[in-house]
C-alpha cells in the first residue's frame, strides 16, 4: 500500500462495497487483495458468478471478505426457492432479488435462504429487493413505495435503490439496510449509471452500505482513488 495511502478504520470499510465485476477469479482476488484497506465487502455479480460459480464465493470468504451476491433473482416461486436455498449455504452475507418478481416471489426466496442456510449451520443472507434500478431513469413515481411494501410483506431485510430514493425508501422501512450502488466521486465518470450518487449524498439520504465499482477499479490510481473515497465517507 502506497505511503500516501491511509487504511480506511473498520466501520468504514464494513460501509463499503467493492464490486468485482470481471469474469476472471484471479483477477478479482488481486483486485480485493489491492483495495482491502479500504473495504469490507465484495460484491460478486453475474458476471463473475457466471464465470465461477460458488467457487468466487468461496475463495472471498476464505480471504476474510463479507461477500455481497448480486444475481437479483427473478423467476417462478419454485425456481427461486430452490435457487435461493442453495445460494443460503454458500455463507454470503447479502443476496439481491428483484422486488418486480411480487411478493410470492420473495417470500420464497426469503425462506430458501433460510433453509439452506440453516442447512449448513449458518445465518441466513440477508434478502436484498432491488427496487428501481439505478439505470432506469423513467420508472413511475410510485413504483418505489410499491417495491418496498413488496419487500416488507415479503420479510426482507434490505433493499437496493437509488441515492435518491434512500429517504422515501426508509420512511417506509426503517429497519431496513439500504444498498445504493452507482457510487461515483463528484466529477467522476457516470458510465451508465442514470442516476449515480456521490457518497457523501447517499449517506446524508440513509443509506447503509455504499457499491462502488469502476471509479475505483479503473482509477489510473487503484489505491489512491479507494483512499481518497473512503477519507470522504469516514468524514461525512
């Protein structure tokens, strides 16, 4: 770790998210490896779990990661139970559905969690309903209060949503964790994030845990940017 570069203190690391969205295990566990002083948690997408399976999971937990799964499940009941029930055992922290699949949905997804979990002598993830994605800059108003009444009906414990829907989200839901992905640092690159945040704004909005991905790991400075964003969360 470069001189100039601080280590982030443990509550905010465990308020950071890395995704690791590469299909290449190697090189997401260098990645982690690389920014691990300044997060705590690893979020494995579709890209990196189509490539590797459990195995990514596995390897991250085994480095002394919280591991996010972000496969915002979406399917029949059935298929998402099943699904979910395996994912349970796998010893993620966190595992994203999509709250458009309705309640029935979720529900079985909630409860494949935690069976699978309990099947394998562990806590269940918590069930994370992505509300509105942050690419989606046309969704009606009321979708959100919709998804979220979803989401407690359904027994999650978290939901995923926009900086700019944390404050309703949690008005609704209080207890619920709030996951906003689309974290960028005032000035940075959007990409294709419609409706990104600066950290400083998601946490002043409620949020819980922050995503961040390519305004890190496409950084010129890998360790200089991941310094630089969690100086600015530990100081908001």
């Amino acid at each position: 770790m470069p001189k100039s570069a601080v280590a982030a203190p443990p509550a905010t690391r465990e308020r950071l998210a890395l995704a690791l969205d590469t299909d290449d295990l190697v090189e997401a566990l260098r990645l982690a490896g690389e920014l691990e002083p300044w997060f705590g948690v690893a979020k494995v997408g579709l890209e990196l779990f189509s490539a590797e399976g459990p195995s990514a999971v596995s390897a991250l937990l085994e480095r002394g990661w919280e591991v996010f799964l972000d496969l915002k499940l979406h399917d029949i009941p059935n298929t998402v139970n099943k699904a979910a029930r395996v994912l349970g055992a796998l010893g993620a922290g966190y595992l994203t559905l999509h709250a458009h699949g309705g309640v029935t949905m979720l529900r079985a997804g909630v409860e494949g969690l935690a069976e699978g979990a309990r099947q394998a002598g562990l806590d269940p993830p918590v069930a994370l309903a992505v509300t509105v994605l942050t690419s989606d800059n046309n969704a009606p108003p009321h979708i959100l209060s919709k998804r979220v009444g979803v989401a407690i009906e359904a027994g999650c414990g978290g939901l995923v949503c926009a900086a700019s829907d944390v404050r309703e989200a949690k008005l609704l839901a209080p207890r619920f964790v709030a996951v906003v992905p689309g974290i960028r640092p005032e000035g940075s690159e959007t990409h294709d994030q419609a409706r990104a945040s600066t950290p400083q704004a998601a946490l002043a909005a409620g949020a819980d845990l922050l995503v961040v991905g390519r305004a890190v790991t496409a950084a010129p400075d890998r360790a200089a940017a991941a310094a630089a964003l969690a100086a600015s969360v530990t100081g908001a």
